[in-house]
C-alpha cells in the first residue's frame, strides 16, 4: 500500500520537476560563478592595476638588474590560469622577500611594498664587510695551503659569513679559522671577540687572524710585519677575555719579557694563557 502511494505518478511527477529545478539552478549559480570569474580574471589583467615597473634601493655592491631579475621571476605567470602575479593586489610578497634573500645573502634587511598599482618598491640594506672567514684551518698552522689559493668570505658585525671575498695582499681583513654554526662564526659570543680584539690593540698587539680549535683553544695570531708568521697568544676560547688582556697588559710590562718583547719580537714563537697565573712564552 505504502509503496504504492510513494510510486504514485503524481509523486513522481513531482519528484521530476524539483530534480529538474534543483539542476536548473545549479546550472544558474555555476554559470553566473563563471561569470564573475573571468569577469575578475579580466579586470585583473588591466594594465593599470598590474606592476610594470620595479624600482630597487640601498643597493651598492649588488647590481640591480640581478635583484630586480628574482623579482620579475617571481610575478611571472597566473594564479589557478585566471589572475596574473603581477596584480598589485595579488603580487607574491612573501615569496618576492624570501627568493631575494636566498639569492643574495648580503643582505640583511629587505622591504617589498607597492607605491602605485604599477610600480614595486623593493628597499634592501646590504650588509657590511668587516672580517673574513678562511676555512677550519690557518695555512700558516698546516703549511699545507697556499695563501693565494685560499678562499675566503666575508663576515658582517654580527659574525655572519655572507658572500666571497677576494684575494687581498697583507692584512686588509682580519681573518677568522675555526668551526662554523648555521654561517655564523664563533655563535654567542662573536661580540665579546671582537672586544678582545679591539683591546689588544689598545696594548699595542695587532692581532691578524684568531684560530678557534676544536679542543677549546684558541690561536691568536698577531701581525708580523713582514710576510712570515707572526707570533701567537695562546687562550681558552671559554676564558675571561677582559682578564686575559689585563693578564697580558702585565707581563709584557715586567722584566725580562717587556725588553724580550721589545728587542726580538720577530723570534717570538708564542705566550701561552691556558694554565691560569702561570704564563710561558717561547723565542726561536
């Protein structure tokens, strides 16, 4: 009885005209959705809602057609084939900033912004060359490098080991050997070297290279003047950086090492700091 009523053909009939009705309007909202999306994909495209012009500062050592190349590469092409990259409502910010910085790891900080719908602001700082990096190992320690041959990069205030640096002749650049973590040298206590350079050379020592080594000692290596090694300083990379200078400030004013010192400074092989008050020094 009961399935007879609901296969009924007025039933049926009605079940009919609202399946054809329900279609109706699915065909109506996919249509008017079609619509409005290539309505959207052509006002997207209109020239003057898109970027054509890329405008780069704070550049100096990278060239701006390199920079401005990533940038174009990345509003190349369309979002799902409908709406272009270089809308500026669009435009891959994130992606722009991060493609640049990869690129270019001499730079430190980078800005993208639009100015206009058609024209891309891309503000960069460059990073500053202030030390080099050589590698794990001084030559002067292997005597199995050549100098010349030796690649170094450059490091930033912050110990950042960012772009190549070329050959330089003499101590342009104090260099830093040793172990590296995520590009950066000597990580969290690069400041406090620096530090300890900078007060050496209130006391008259010009350090030319430190040598971090994996047994916690570090070489400071100072300038010899002339083209053969210079003497060292021998400390604890974990030391009192303050005290070893003060340390050091005292005994190349005591006698006989302040006249040693003085007079044969050029055969002076080392003074060694690692064992606490005792210091030793060795001459050739």
């Amino acid at each position: 009885m009961n399935h007879s009523v609901l296969n009924s053909p007025r039933l049926l009939e009605l079940k009919k005209k609202r399946n054809k009705i329900l279609r109706r309007k699915i065909i109506i909202y996919f249509s008017v959705f079609i619509a409005v999306l290539v309505g959207l994909s052509f006002l997207s495209k209109w020239q003057k809602l898109n970027i054509t012009d890329i405008q780069i500062s704070g550049n100096k050592v990278i060239e701006t057609n390199l920079i401005e190349e990533v940038a174009r590469e990345k509003i190349t092409g369309d979002y799902l084939w409908f709406f272009p990259k270089t809308n500026f409502l669009l435009y891959p910010k994130s992606q722009i900033e991060e493609a640049i910085a990869t690129k270019f790891k001499r730079l430190k900080d980078i800005s993208v912004k639009v100015i206009n719908p058609q024209k891309l602001e891309i503000s960069v700082v460059e990073r500053t060359a202030l030390y080099t990096y050589c590698g794990f190992t001084p030559p002067e320690i292997t005597d199995g490098v050549d100098e010349h041959k030796q690649q170094c990069s450059f490091l930033d205030q912050e110990g950042y080991i960012f772009d190549e640096a070329p050959y330089f002749s003499g101590e342009v650049y104090l260099k830093l050997y040793g172990p590296t973590s995520n590009s950066y040298f000597f990580q969290p206590n690069f400041t406090k070297l620096i530090v300890l350079k900078d007060n050496l050379e209130k006391i008259k020592l010009k350090p030319s290279a430190f040598f971090v080594e994996d047994n916690g000692d570090m070489r400071i290596l100072l300038s010899s003047g002339v083209s053969k090694k210079g003497p060292e300083i021998l400390i604890k990379a974990d030391a009192d950086f303050e005290k070893i200078v003060e340390n050091l400030q005292t005994i190349l004013t005591t006698e006989p090492l302040q006249t040693e010192f003085k007079n044969k400074y050029s055969s002076l092989l080392y003074i060694d700091l690692r064992f606490g008050n005792k210091v030793y020094y060795k001459f050739r």
